[in-house]
C-alpha cells in the first residue's frame, strides 16, 4: 500500500504542485490520479469515527489505484476557500467537500468547477452550484426505514417506464436479518408479483449468482421472460444476479431495474450486464465512503457507468444507469 498523503498547510501544496509542474514539464512522467478530500474540523454530521473511515478508505485507495490524496480539516469557511484558490493548482481529478458554511461556499465550489474539476458534496448543498454529486443522507436509517424511499422509487420507475406491472425477484440471505430489506420492499409494494424469492446461502456475490442461476436453469422460460425487477437484500447480491442474467442465454430477459442495499454502487461496473437501471439505499456513513469510490472512479477514468460514473446522490440512495455493453 502506498504511504499516505496527508498535507495540512497550504505552503506545502504550493511547494508540491510546482515540484510536479516542474517534473511534468521536464521528466514528461504521467501525473498520478488525485483527490481531494476537504472536511469540517468540527460538524455534528462527520464525527471521529467515520473521518478515520474515510482516512483508512483513501489509503486503500491510494494502495490499489495509485492515487494521490490530500485530506484536510478546517474551522471555517474562508479558511477552506483560502486553501481551494491553492489547490485548483494541484489539479486534483476530484474534490470531495462539505462546506464548514454551505451560505459561504459558492465563489469556490464553482472555481473548482470552472477548473473542469469534479465536484462531490456530502450532505451540504450550496446555493448556485450544480456538483458533479451530492448526498443528502439526514438522519440516520434502518434498512426497513429505506424500504419505504425503495419501494416508492420503484412504483415510480414503473410509471416512467411505462411497466405494466411489477414482476420481481427477491434474493434473500439465510439466517441474516440485519438488514431486513428485500421483505420490507416488497411488503410495501402496491400490486406487485413476487415471481421466486430466493434463499441465498450468505450475502456473498458468488451466493446470489448461483441461487439465480439455478432458478434460471430451472424456471419455464414464459415465467422468466417476464421478469423485470430484482430486489437483493445486498449490493453484492445484486451483481451476482446481474451477471447471472448476462450469462443466460436461453431466452429473452426483460430485468429492467435492480435494487440493492449498502451504497456500494461502484461494484457495479464490474457486471457486464447493461441496459438497467441500477439503485442502492444506505446509511449516512455507507454514502461517504461510496462518495470516496466515486472521485476514484473518476480519477481513474472508469466511464462505466453513464455519465461518468454516478448520474446523481440524493436522497439516501444512489440511481446508477449502466451503458449497454
């Protein structure tokens, strides 16, 4: 794993983005991937736990991607706006930010903007500024609690969507109850059809591919052919099913939504399966660090997913669409 890159003074980033300048110019050496990752000092949305999270995530991130990263704290807002006029020089491929004052914001969230820089802000709009994403966790939530935001976005995918019903199937983990999800959307599902419900040895990937390739293998295919919704208790679940439905090929599949649980939308583009629409409900603290996966999905240039990376975070959930492959 690469050693962490922490940089707490704006001396620093000076000196640093002209050593890089200087050697970009004279070595010709291609630039490693950056991210920025700008904090509150003190916020009751970000306590210690979830900055050391995010600190062990950039690391990692750091270690697998070679990703350089700059993650800094501040007091108050002019601080952090002092520091972005800086590091619009560093050329960072992402900032992650919450502003210490989203009123005091605007000048330098859109200087990043205007650098054609990505713009990822947790939790603190900023009047005037359209980020590449934003989370809107709020408080809080059990995973039954996210049923209820589930199940609505899915009554509503079918409405755009023109779907006549919901024909779904449900991938539930074996003896683990600590989400509760899948039941929970489905219980509040107006008139839907649960084709199967599908008893998943754990909550692994390997798990759900096999349980739904066994369905596959096992169904008529006039009932398969009207399938159009999956439900996994798990994101990891969930790309198990995709890419059991990718590998079928002994009839037509309509799948045309996947709904998940964790936040981990990132996942997603290792499935080669395309086409769908992909949304995954989580709690505050799973956000942040999916928000973190994000800026190194685009500081690496993964275009997987449509635009960009992740069309929109709000709201508790991620709706991810995947580009026909």
């Amino acid at each position: 794993m690469m050693k962490k890159r922490m940089i707490c003074f704006a001396a620093a980033v000076l000196m640093i983005t002209g050593a890089l300048l200087a050697c970009g110019c004279s070595c010709n050496q291609k630039v490693n991937p950056k991210i920025a990752v700008l904090l509150p000092s003190s916020d009751e949305l970000l306590d210690e736990g979830m900055k050391a999270e995010l600190n062990s995530t950039l690391e990692s991130l750091s270690g697998q991607y070679g990703i350089e990263y700059i993650m800094n704290e501040y007091a108050t807002q002019a601080e952090m706006n002092e520091f972005i006029n800086i590091l619009v020089g560093w050329k960072p491929n992402a900032v992650v930010m919450m502003p210490v004052d989203a009123d005091e914001a605007a000048d330098s969230a859109n200087l990043i903007l205007d650098a054609e820089l990505a713009l990822i802000l947790l939790d603190k709009p900023i009047v005037g500024v359209k980020p590449t994403a934003l989370t809107f966790s709020g408080e809080s939530r059990t995973y039954e609690e996210l049923a209820d935001d589930a199940a609505a976005a899915i009554q509503v995918f079918k409405t755009e969507n023109k779907l006549e019903n919901i024909n779904c199937i449900e991938l539930v983990s074996k003896g683990d109850d600590s989400k509760n999800f899948t039941a929970s959307v489905n219980a509040k599902l107006d008139g839907a059809e649960v084709i199967a419900s599908l008893e998943c040895a754990d909550t692994t990937y390997e798990s759900a591919k096999e349980a739904v390739k066994a369905w596959l293998d096992a169904t008529d295919r006039k009932v398969i052919e009207k399938l159009n919704v999956c439900i996994a208790d798990d994101d990891a679940m969930a790309r198990g099913a995709m890419d059991a439905f990718h590998e079928y090929d002994k009839g037509k599949l309509r799948v045309k939504l996947i709904v998940g649980a964790g936040g981990e939308a990132d996942v997603y583009g290792q499935s080669k399966l395309g086409g769908a629409t992909y949304i995954t409900y989580a709690a505050q603290r799973d956000l942040y660090i999916a928000m973190l996966e994000y800026a190194a999905d685009i500081a690496v240039g993964n275009t997987t997913f449509d635009t960009a990376a992740l069309n929109e975070y709000e709201c508790r959930y991620a709706v991810v669409t995947m580009k026909k492959k």
